[in-house]
C-alpha cells in the first residue's frame, strides 16, 4: 500500500552528495605551489549532507537521498549520520561503488583548490530517488509534497528528470549547484521555471552566459532567464532574493574569515529554516545571511 506524507515522514529530504569532507586548512595566505603547515580534518559533508547538518542544528528533521558504499567508509559514514539525528534509511547503499570523497585546501584568503569526486553518486543515477517513486514517500500519482533540496552534484540528465516528473511537480524545490563548475546543470529549473535557486554571483553568470557587477542584477537576470524564484550571494558585499513580485538585497555582517567549505550550504539551510518557521522574506534572508557568517568566523553554529 502506497503511504505518502504521513506524520513520521521528514520534514525535508536533502537529495545529493553525502560523503567525506578532507579538509587542510592554513592560517596564513597561500599562493599555488605553497607549502604550509595546517590543519587536516576529515568529517561527514557534501553539499546535501551540509545542509541536513544544519537544518537538524535548527530543529528541523531532515532525510538523505544518496549514494552510500558498502565499504568501511560508507558504514563509518552512515553512523555519524545517525549520531547527528539524520535520517538515512532512504539512502542507496552499493556493493560495488565506494563512498564519495571531497578534498579542498583552504587558506587564510579563502579556497586555494577543491576536488569533489562524486562518481558514485552520479553512477548510482536515478537508483538514490527510488524511494520517491515507489510509493514509500511518494509516486507520480501521490507525489511527496514536502520540502527538497537538491545539489548539483546531481547530474544533468537527473536534475532535469527531477525538474520535468509528475512525482516531484508538487515539492518545494530548493536547489544549490554544489560549485561553479557544475552551475549549469541547474538549467532545467530556468527552462521549467521550478523552484528556488540559491547561486553565487559567479554561478549566476555562468548560468546567463554573462557576468554581473552585484547580486541584484545577478538576480534579475536569472528570472529574465526564466527562474521563478533565486538568491545570489556575492561574498561580503550583498546577497539579493528574489521572484516576479518581489526583490530584498542585504548585506552580510562582517566577520575575520576562518572557513569556506560549506558557508553557501549553511546560507541554504538557514534560510530553508527561517521560512519554515514562518518568517517573513527579509527576517529569512537576514536570519541565512548571519548564520553563514557565524560560520565563516568560526564560530560554533548556534
């Protein structure tokens, strides 16, 4: 029997990259080519991950759709998941992928360089959405109603099955390209005109095929373009939310920066937070704004 949306469903599914995040990071500028002493820390991240994290810190009770292997690795991961109140019974476990790793080098002036190696979460396809449409959270008759937010880690071809099935036509899409590097793999929602794009200034442009000087204009070109509903972020200087009715622009608290690697993630999910709360579109895109520069500072998260 087909059980959608019932009271023990999550609250939001976070669809994407759940992986280890191996993190060096130096208190000092670099250049390329450094050599430097640092800190490296391995801990649970990607892009879906990051924003389950954050959302469970904010009271919510987030479930992840992804790829997982059934190596050491995976079941170490699956049990951190676990210890941080995240619900992992909908995740695709494989025998024969390894679980996902991320590698960046941070310094004190921000990213140096990053790998995403997502190749597990990309080969396993369509096989992380099974629960969506199979009837255990929803199918294209009974589809879950309920929050997403997907990561562009997410493939082209996925993303846009997402954006154009009858099973997710009545989710509340939010969805994050993960890095600029895959920011266009988000297109299907401006060709759909579907949910809620959260971008860097740098994304926004790559999505337009242009470049823009702030947010607002970022912003505005992506509705041009068809998005229904964005928010850009251009660093410290502002961040814009906007749709068709309309548009608010802030600017984000000034903090010394002590990290990089997941700020955008918690921007998302702090906002995601604020508005299931109930709070109106300025009090929401001030409440993302603050919880990712306490991040940034490094400062514990609540």
């Amino acid at each position: 029997m087909t059980q959608v949306n019932t009271p023990l469903s999550p609250q939001i599914l976070c669809i994407g990259s759940v992986l280890w995040d191996v993190v060096g990071r130096c208190s000092s500028e670099m250049r390329f080519g450094n050599d430097m002493p640092g800190r490296i820390t391995r801990l649970p991240g990607g892009v879906a991950m990051n924003i389950a994290m954050t959302l469970a810190r904010f009271g919510m009770q987030p479930a992840l759709l992804s790829a997982v292997g059934r190596d050491a690795e995976g079941d170490e991961l699956v049990r951190a998941c676990g210890q941080l109140g995240l619900n992992t019974d909908y995740l695709y476990r494989s025998d024969d992928l390894p679980t996902d790793r991320y590698m960046a080098v941070e310094g004190a002036n921000g990213l140096i360089a990053a790998i995403a190696d997502a190749h597990s979460l990309e080969a396993a396809g369509n096989k992380i959405l099974r629960a969506l449409e199979d009837g255990t959270l929803g199918d294209e008759s009974t589809p879950f109603t309920g929050l997403m937010a997907l990561d562009g880690n997410l493939t082209l071809s996925l993303l846009d099955h997402i954006a154009a099935n009858p099973a997710f036509a009545q989710s509340d899409l939010r969805v994050a390209p993960a890095s600029p590097g895959k920011a266009e793999r988000l297109r299907p929602f401006l060709t759909r005109t579907r949910g809620t794009l959260y971008v860097n200034l740098e994304e926004a442009g790559l999505l337009c095929q242009t470049t823009f000087d702030d947010s607002e204009s970022a912003a505005s070109g992506l509705l041009e373009r068809g998005a229904a509903r964005v928010l850009v972020t251009d660093g410290g200087k502002s961040a814009t939310e906007a749709d068709q009715a309309a548009c608010v622009t802030q600017a984000p608290p000034t903090v010394t920066v002590a990290r990089v690697t997941g700020a955008g993630d918690t921007f998302m999910a702090a906002h995601i937070a604020a508005e299931a709360r109930g709070e109106d579109r300025t009090t929401a895109l001030n409440a993302a704004l603050n919880a990712a520069a306490t991040y940034v500072s490094g400062e514990p998260p609540l």
